[in-house]
C-alpha cells in the first residue's frame, strides 16, 4: 500500500523545500521524516519508502535511522504526546511519582496510547529545564514544577478537549502539527508565551550583582591606590620589597644558621 496520489504529490512538494535547503540530499533525511511523521502520526512503512526514493539511498537506511532516534514513531501516536522527564534530578523531585501516577491514571505504560487516541504516555530524558523540576513536555512544551495531581489534572483535560497553557513558550498544537513544524514548516508561533522565567534568570541576576561588586571593590581600592600614591611617604611602603614569607631583617641577623644579605657589594664593603 502506498499513499494516495494527492497525498504523494502534497508531500513530494515539501519534501523538494527541505531537501533544497542542504548541499548534499542525504543531509535531508532527519526533517524529512519529520515530515512524513506529521501525515499520519508516526512514521509508516510508506513515509520510509517515500522518504527513501526521493534521497536516493535504501528504505534500509531510512529504517535504521527510524528506529534509532524516540522521536520518529513506529506506530500511530497520540494527539498529544505527555513526556514525564525521569532523569535524576526530576525523579528525586517527583518524576518517578508523577509517571507512576500517570501509568494508573491512565491504564498505559511507557510508550502506550490511551484508547481514546489523545495521550501517549513515555518517559523522557532530561530537557535542561532542571531549574523547574520536576518537568512535563506537551508536543515538546514545558510544564513545569509538576505534581502527582496537576500531572493527572493536564491529562484529564487533554482528553476532554479543555485548552491548556504550557508554562512557558507557544500555545499547544497537535503531534502531527508540531512533527511538520520540526521538518522547517514554521506556524509563525515561535515567539508566543515567556522563553525563561525567574528560575533560569538567577543564575544570571548573581552574576550581575557580583560582576557589580567587584567592579565597585576595584574602583575603591584603585582610589584609595591614588590616595597613597599622593600622600607623603613617612617610610618604606610595607607592601613593597619583603613578601609576607619574609622573616624580619633583625631576626635574620640574629640568626647564625640565616644571616642577613650584605647590604653592599658581595665581599661585605659598602
């Protein structure tokens, strides 16, 4: 079974953009199935093939890197795709309890549809958004500082068709969306919702107060520097000639086994 000739032709269309855009064809591959994924939901025996005949290389490799990367599908997925991120510091916060939660609640496991066709349920690896753990993607948009009750809240209102927000970034679409906009297709919603919030910022609002104090620090000790430097010397700089290892010239005289240093040419004469 091959798709239908309306279909082939709508996606031989998109497929020249993307392949267009790299020097070499091969190079095409990754967006192209991402394309080919967001036809019907996964990508299918015949998105491999059509995939495979327009980069000239065999449905063997278009398999291989399939099967390889989580995010291409081998099998119809859900509108929505609830990924629990698992990794250390998310599980430690609740991420174990939250999917756990979610797998009872939901009556699937790692990489199950419910049968309403709305949720896929899988674990994730971390999405560098530890700052907010523990974390839910939607479609790849965050939801953040998630609990056992909100995780089971977001799905019971995906499922009813209830809008929901992503805490940060654009709104919500579909799986079959989003897998078109990751293949290049851009739906002129990149810049909706906030990028960082006040998490993410920290880091960046202490370096800025100590970058600023440290410069307030130098620009004193540069003052006080001028200050000396103009006032008169009522003798030897302390900071200067002997380092702090020193021991103190009368004690070094006082000492046989270390004698001071002559003070004059090396045969003791001034």
């Amino acid at each position: 079974m091959t798709y239908d000739i309306e279909v082939r032709d709508r996606l031989e269309v998109d497929a020249k953009e993307i392949i267009a855009r790299y020097p070499r064809r091969r190079s095409a591959l990754l967006p192209l199935l991402h394309l080919m994924q967001s036809e019907e939901g996964y990508v299918s025996p015949n998105g491999i093939e059509l995939a495979a005949e327009l980069l000239d290389i065999t449905t063997a490799e278009v398999a291989a890197v399939a099967t390889f990367y989580t995010m291409y599908k081998r099998r119809p997925n859900g509108e929505y795709s609830v990924g629990v991120c698992t990794n250390t510091l998310c599980a430690v916060m609740g991420g174990d309890q939250i999917f756990s939660t979610l797998k009872e609640h939901l009556g699937i496991g790692h990489d199950e549809t419910t049968d309403d066709g709305r949720v896929t349920l899988e674990h994730l690896e971390c999405n560098a958004a530890c700052d907010y753990a523990p974390v839910m993607m939607v479609n790849w948009e965050f939801f953040d500082n998630q609990t056992p009750e909100s995780a089971v809240g977001l799905v019971d209102d995906l499922r009813a068709g209830r809008e929901v927000r992503p805490t940060r970034g654009a709104g919500l679409c579909s799986f079959k969306q989003v897998s078109r906009v990751l293949a290049g297709f851009h739906d002129g919603r990149a810049d909706e919702g906030p990028a960082a919030g006040p998490a993410t910022l920290a880091g960046l609002e202490i370096h800025r107060e100590q970058s600023s104090a440290g410069r307030r620090r130098r620009t004193t000790e540069d003052s006080s520097d001028t200050d000396r430097a103009a006032a008169p010397s009522d003798g030897p700089d302390p900071r200067q000639g002997q380092s702090a290892h020193d021991a103190p010239a009368q004690t070094a005289e006082s000492d046989p086994a270390n004698t001071a240093a002559p003070t004059g040419d090396e045969d003791g004469t001034a």
